[in-house]
C-alpha cells in the first residue's frame, strides 16, 4: 500500500529538493500550501537550466534544458533526434501523485522551428508488476511551429501501481519539439455533505444507480456513492475494449474491484455492455492478417463464435453478481428503412449477434435480467422500431426481458408525456423496463459553451429531473431500476461529448455537493437556499429572468425545439444603478469546532463583471483554514476571496460558487454585509 501523500508533499518537496531532486520539483516552485484553491505539486519552467528531472523517454531522444524559445521566462525543455512518434519526454509522477485525487496536468507545446504541423497529446503510463496501461490525459490537439499550444486535462490514479509516468508524444510524425512551463495541480477534496437525505432511500421504489469508474469508488467521491446509491454501472470497466482487448485474453482488474466495493457496501451491479458497435476492438472484425471481414457465411460464423465466447467469458465470470445486463447496445437507427444499425455486426450477421447474444447470456447468467439498451426511445421513430423488434424477437422465443432507456436529455428535452408515452408501450410488450443512462445536460445544443453556468439551467434542470422521476415512480411497476450516467458533474462523459465544454448534468456538483436538482429531487428547500442570510439586492429574485452568456440553440440531435430563450430583463424592480451582485452565504455543515461554508456571487446587474474580489467581516472570529474555486487572504476578522482563474468573468445573471472550511467557537453568525471589488453588495 502506497501511503498517502497528500498531507506530506510540502515536506516531501522540501527533502527531495535537498536530496538533488528525486523528483520534479522545479528549484523555483515549491508545492503551494494546501489552504488556497488548486494547489501545485510539480511544476516545471525551466528556468534554473537544467531539465528538472524530465528525461528522454527510450533512451535515444536527446531531452534538454534550451533557451532558443520560451512559454514563460527564457528558458524551455528541447526535445530532438526523436526516431517514432512515442519517443519524446517523460517524468517520472509516481511519487506525487496519490490514488483517488483528480489533477489538472497543463504543459504548453511549440513545435521546432523547421517542423511540420502534427498533432501532440499528453498521457500518463501506469505500470504494476511489470504489466503496463497507457491513459491519454490530452487527446490530438493540432501543434506547429512557432506557437505554443496549450494542452490541458485531468487524470485520477485508480489503481495500485508502481511505475507512473507522464508523457507527451506527437501523432503522424517525429518532429522535435519544446515544451514549457508543465503544471500538476490539484484541489483539496471537498467532505461531502453527509446529514443530507439518501437519494436511495427517497426514491426507494427501485435501485438507485450512477454509472462509475474505478476512481469513483475512492476518497469522498466512494462516501457520496454508498451514500446515495444501491446500484451502479460500469461506465466503461465491463465493456469489449475493457475485458477482452485482445482476443480471448480477459481482464476484469476494475470491474471487480467495482463488484467487490458493491457488496460490501449493499449495492447491486447493473452490467454494461455485452454488444455494442462502439468500444469494440477492431481485431474482432478483422481475419488473421488484420483485414477487415466481408460479409460471407464463414465470416459470419466466425464473428458470431467470437461474440458467443466473449458472453461466455463476461458474463460467466460475473454470474449472479449482476442483477441485469445491458446485453446488446444501441442496435437501433430510425434512419434506416428498416431501423437496424448498420453496425459490423449487421453487416456481417444481421439479426443473429442480437439472438445469439441473448440466448448465450442467459445459458450462463441464467438469473440477470437481460436488457436491450437504446437512447431516444422517447422518439417515436426509434421507439416503435424499438418495439417492433422486440416483439418479434421474443414472438421467436429470444429470452429479452427488459428494455433499456438511457434516457440522456437535456434541460428542455424529453417531455415527461413522451416519456410517459414509452413506457405506457413498451409495457404492453410484457417487459420489464429500466432507466440505464439518465443525465440532463445544461445545453440544449452541440455548440455552445458556458463559462459559468447560469442558475436559471441549473433551476431547469432541477424541474425536468423531477418531472421524468414522477413519471419513474408513477410506473413503477413496469420500471425496476433507475440509473445515472455518472456520480457527480466532474465525472461526466458530456464535458467531453459532443464536445468539450463545461456540463453539469448530475445531482452533486464537481465539489460533490448537492445541486438544485438534488434538492428538487428529494422534495426538499435546499438549506442553501434557506439559509440566505444575504440576498443584496431584489432584483436577483426569480421574477427578474437572467439573461445567459449563450443562447442555446434546439439541438440537432434531439427532436426537442423548444430552445431556452433567455431575454434580458427590461426592468428590474431594484434600481439597477446601485445594484451590481448579491450574495448568498450559507454553512453547509457545523461541527463542534468547525463548519463548511459555501457563497453564491451572483451578478445582478446588467454588466460583465470581470474578475472579482469579494470582501466580508466576521463578527465572531471565525477563521478561514482552506478554501476552494477562489484564493482567500484574512486579516483578522476581514476576509477577501479572489476569483479563481475559470470563474472570474460574470455575465449578467450569472454566479460564481465557492466553498471553504473554517474554524469557530461559541457562535458561528452569518456575516451579513459584503463588498464586490469595493462596492457594497447589499
Ligand atoms: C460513454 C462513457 O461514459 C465514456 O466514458 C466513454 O468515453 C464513451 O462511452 N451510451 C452508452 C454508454 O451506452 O456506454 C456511453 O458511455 C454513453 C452513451
């Protein structure tokens, strides 16, 4: 067991430093206190001429300190005489970083002055016993010469290991390159907030489930799992590319260590996905010599053997730890005459991979439900392709006992009377159906990018939640499962797909608090919102609508058109004048000593605030110990919070949340009067 670091990096720094330097520590950086937002645990510029600890990665690429180009200062890291595309620099992380804790890795890249235009990406390689992963932090991102180029992601530690790097390497060819100014920060993990009601037990009906990786399992974010869920699923632990990567070699390292924190915590485990024509290897479709199959009767036979021994393995291996599987994925396309996806599995077998998978799983998961999973069943076209297929197939006796809705939407879409509306069908079918996937976008479209999210999505979001879960519990007797596709916002698939952009569609934000939606959910007021001690200026009440900083747009791939219009307001009944912000203070937790706290900033006038400085006094010496999304300074009793770089520039309507923990004694009252970069906010 490795120890936990997190508590000794600034000694760790400091003795490594003083050792010559085992590890990355720049000679001018020095890990930040943990007390101040994101704090920086390596952090290399180059500056003091040396390569502070980065090396060449195979031995034979020359790695060194240069001062032909900078990002920062007059110093970079060279990179030449690269020989293949993975051959370039490497550091050695496995001392910094710790299980369980998400980092934000950020380097900036500029390629050689004679070189081509490429694509370079950011990676970490991850080794036990001898046995190596590779993870990509930073996908392709176009590179060139004479420009730096920010290349910027997140990376969770979920396993044991004992070899951990992080690497850049380019794509299509082997140029060398520079690079700058390379951070790892992180932020301190937030306690989550553990006196609020369990969404299982409100929702009680059926299990309760979020869509996990193996690093939701650990820290706090493992505490908010157990805490509010009885049922997960493998986002993507238990898919094809995940199990059997190479033919008939079978990995289960992550989903097991998911089935065995499920038991021991009560939960069951929803098993995704035997079949589906996305993360399936390319080898599975390709004969001996890595051509591509043709549709022929031998190819189908052997296609159909591969997926009959991938079943037999998966979900053998599984048995009755699994409660329902997902045993084919997304077979339906309404763009199709005939509505079946033109997948390889199609192509190369037509309707027998979706018999042979559900007659195979239940030859050995005689006790799992088995499901057919799809997303835009609310769609009448899919649905009813949908349900025509599964009537005919079990008119033929294939053993389908269950559909799956995914159920990813957004804030506008579906409506619960579509909803409704499936269900009512797909019941008279005599299925069991489930809710496998469910999440609800902020944006209703495939473009557009918040910098802060507006609350009006996160109070729409919080409505549409609520109306399709009374649709859940309303037929309950046709649903006997509901899952989220994710644990809390920071874990989304959507703040990658269909780009990247800032998405918050779950009930606990990235600081696994509890968002609006959660509150909705439950059927409770949020004490946050109760707890306003401050709210400055009347025109932040919900009669004046906030404008957003986008103007989302009917999404194209869903049918919904109905698009948010956000006006501005005409009139606000405060004089907008004198009314810039209000403030929302509240203590999320107390304790015998210490307390959580949490402030809402909202702008309530009519101009962007750009940066913000916010300014209180505590009238009862509390003081402030750590905090996050912003930086802090106390003088006594007067405390200042400075923005965090993501979250400084404020559109009209929109607010900024910060957390921190704090220490009192006797009494812990709620400051009353606050200053926005020196004006009164209230
Ligand atoms: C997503 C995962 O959440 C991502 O991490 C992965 O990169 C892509 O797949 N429908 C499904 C899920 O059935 O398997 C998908 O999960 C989301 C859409």
């Amino acid at each position: 067991m490795r120890p936990s670091r997190r508590a000794t990096i600034g000694l760790l720094a400091l003795s490594l430093a003083a050792a010559g330097g085992v590890v990355a520590w720049s000679s001018s950086h020095q890990a930040k206190a943990a007390d101040s937002g994101p704090v920086t645990i390596v952090s290399s510029d180059f500056e003091d001429g040396t390569t502070q600890n980065w090396a060449s990665r195979s031995g034979t690429e020359v790695v060194e300190n240069s001062t032909t180009v900078a990002h920062g200062g007059t110093h970079s890291l060279s990179i030449t005489e690269r020989t293949s595309t993975w051959r370039g620099p490497v550091l050695d992380v496995l001392d910094v970083m710790e299980m369980g804790t998400q980092y934000t890795i950020t380097v900036w890249v500029q390629l050689a002055s004679d070189a081509s235009s490429d694509s370079a990406r950011l990676s970490v390689e991850r080794q036990l016993s001898g046995t190596a992963s590779y993870e990509t932090v930073v996908n392709n991102t176009a590179v060139s010469a004479g420009t730096w180029t920010k290349l910027s992601g997140t990376y969770t530690l979920a396993t044991e290991v004992d070899f951990l790097t992080v690497y850049i390497e380019t794509a299509n060819a082997y140029p060398s390159f520079y690079l700058d100014d390379f951070t790892m920060t992180y932020v301190p993990a937030t306690p989550i907030e553990s006196g609020i009601p369990n969404v299982k037990d409100v929702y009680d009906q059926f299990p309760m489930g979020a869509a996990i990786s193996r690093a939701s399992l650990l820290g706090e974010r493992g505490k908010l799992l157990a805490k509010h869920f009885n049922s997960i699923t493998a986002g993507n632990a238990m898919k094809w590319d995940a199990t059997e990567r190479t033919e008939d070699t079978f990995t289960y390292t992550d989903a097991d260590a998911m089935v065995t924190f499920a038991k021991a915590n009560n939960m069951q485990v929803r098993g995704h996905t035997l079949v589906w024509h996305n993360q399936t290897p390319a080898w599975v479709f390709q004969d001996a010599s890595g051509a591509t199959l043709t549709a022929t009767e031998e190819n189908k036979a052997l296609v159909l053997s591969r997926l009959e021994n991938h079943i037999r393995n998966v979900a053998g291996h599984f048995g009755d730890d699994i409660y329902a599987w997902d045993v084919v994925n997304e077979v339906i396309d309404e763009g199709q005459s005939d509505g079946n996806r033109r997948s390889s599995w199609y192509t190369l077998t037509g309707l027998d991979y979706i018999r042979t998978a559900f007659t195979v799983a239940r030859e050995v998961a005689p006790n799992a439900e088995l499901c057919i999973n799809d997303y835009n069943t609310t769609v009448t076209s899919k649905r009813d392709f949908l349900y025509n297929l599964v009537s005919t197939l079990k008119a033929e006796g294939v053993p389908i006992d269950c559909v799956g809705h995914q159920m990813h939407g957004n804030i506008d879409w579906p409506s619960a009377s579509d909803t409704e509306a499936a269900i009512t069908k797909f019941a008279a079918l005599g299925v069991k159906q489930q809710i496998t996937e469910m999440d609800i976008s902020i944006y209703t479209d495939n473009s557009s990018s918040y910098t802060s999210i507006p609350d009006s999505a996160l109070a729409s979001q919080a409505t549409r939640y609520k109306a399709l879960f009374d649709v859940y519990v309303a037929h309950k007797a046709d649903i006997d499962s509901v899952t989220l596709w994710g644990l809390e916002d920071g874990d989304s698939w959507l703040n990658t797909y269909p780009i990247t952009r800032i998405d918050a569609p779950l009930l606990f934000d990235r600081n696994l608090q509890s968002k609006p939606a959660y509150w909705t959910l439950i059927g409770q007021t949020s004490p946050a919102a109760s707890a306003t001690s401050v709210t400055a200026s009347p025109s932040a009440s919900s009669a004046s609508p906030s404008a957003s900083s986008v103007s989302p747009s009917a999404s194209s791939a869903s049918p919904s058109t109905s698009p948010v219009s956000p006006s501005a307001s005409s009139a606000s009944p405060s004089d907008p004048g004198t009314s810039v912000c209000s403030v929302t203070y509240s203590v999320a937790g107390q304790w015998p000593s210490g307390f959580q706290g949490s402030v809402v900033l909202k702008n309530t006038g009519t101009a962007t605030i750009s940066g913000w400085k916010l300014s209180w006094a505590f009238a009862d010496g509390q003081k402030i110990s750590q905090l996050w999304n912003g930086s802090y300074t106390q003088s006594d009793a007067t405390v200042t919070v400075t923005n965090a770089s993501w979250n400084g520039t404020l559109a009209p309507g929109t607010s900024a949340t910060f957390g921190f923990l704090g220490s009192w004694s006797s009494t812990n009252s709620i400051p009353t009067a606050f200053t926005v970069n020196g004006a009164t906010c209230s």
